[in-house]
C-alpha cells in the first residue's frame, strides 16, 4: 500500500507521457509521480486510490515530474469523486488492481517504425508489463529496451514482419502471440489476455 497526496490537472484527457491516444469518454485517469513512474513501467495499470470521500479505480497515462513519491495527479473527473475540487491537494493511499479491460492486448507500432527501427507500445493489458520480447530470425527471443516515453524501441529493427511477440507482465504471466502483421502508427490485436491478479 502506497501513501501520498492527490491534486488534479485540467488539461487531462488520458493522453500524456504514456503515448496512449487521448480518451474523452474515459477520464478516469491520473500521472503518477516521477518515482514511481519509473521511466514508465507503469504505463496503461491500474491504480485503487482512497481519499477522504472515497475510492476510485484509475489508469496511469502520464508522468508528473515534480510531484513527491507516492503522490498522484489525478483529472478533475477522478479527483472530484474523492474530494470536492475547491480541497486541490489531499491524502491519498493506494495500491496497483487489475485494469478492468475487455478483448486481448494490443500492439502499436509507433508512427516511424519500420523494418529497421521498429517500436512496439502495449495496449489493452490488464496488468503492467515487466518484459518484451520478439522472435529472431534464428529463433532466439530478444528482449527489446523500454523508453520513458513508454515504447519498446529497437533501434536495429525486428524486421519485416510478421512478427513473434512474448510479453511478461510483473506478475510474471506470459502472453505470446505470433503473425502479427506491421502496421505503421496502427494497432494489431493479439490472441489473448493477462489473468487477473491483485
């Protein structure tokens, strides 16, 4: 369990250092503290959060760099469901859920990928990812570097396609999926999903 201070941003639209698509019908969302961002392992989970006049479920979707460990950022749709607005800043404790998401994780590939410098962002998972790997062409899996704007980059390329993907989240459950076709700045779904796990 996690103890901090709550404040909220208005310009939260679910976008934000995470690199995920902004998300107007869900603004259940937050930026979690440099710290705890940890150059953005904790993209797209999920986060039970308790303050004086409740508890909500929210994604982490950005970063706040000036915020002490263990505070969150919160929208103002989110904070006013634990404090009136006019309150700003108030105590918070909290601990990582399972994301209430439906149909299999999702791949992105970043705008500007392609055969020879390609990156992957995880969509849709129900829990934080700890590992990315992809299958060589010799068979080998190769696991590929996070960057803090919360892409896997690797910066020789996987390839042509289709690809071969093995993700680890931190419970250590393994997803593992293969002819994921390329799609520059596009999403391809995979086959499967993270078990629950609190």
């Amino acid at each position: 369990m996690h103890q901090g201070e709550a404040t909220y941003y208005d310009f939260a639209d679910g976008s934000g250092n995470c690199g995920f698509p902004p998300t107007p019908d869900d603004l259940m969302v937050g930026a979690m503290n440099h710290t705890d961002y940890a150059g953005s392992a904790v993209c797209g989970a999920c986060v039970r959060l308790t303050g004086p006049n409740g508890t909500i479920d929210i994604r982490v979707v950005d970063q706040c760099p000036e915020c002490p460990e263990g505070d969150i950022d919160l929208s103002p749709a989110a904070f006013s469901q634990i404090a009136a607005l006019s309150a700003g800043r108030v105590p918070i404790t909290w601990q990582y859920v399972p994301c209430e998401v439906q149909g299999p994780v999702v791949y992105h590939f970043k705008d500007g990928s392609n055969p020879w410098w390609t990156a992957v962002q995880m969509r849709n998972h129900r829990n934080a990812i700890a590992r990315f790997e992809f299958k060589q062409d010799d068979g080998t899996w190769k696991q590929v570097a996070r960057v803090d704007y919360n892409y896997f980059v690797e910066d020789s390329g996987m390839g042509p396609g289709p690809y071969s993907f093995r993700v680890t989240d931190v419970y250590g459950h393994v997803v593992e999926d293969s002819g994921i076709g390329f799609v520059e700045n596009g999403d391809v779904a995979g086959a499967s999903q993270f078990p629950a796990c609190d």
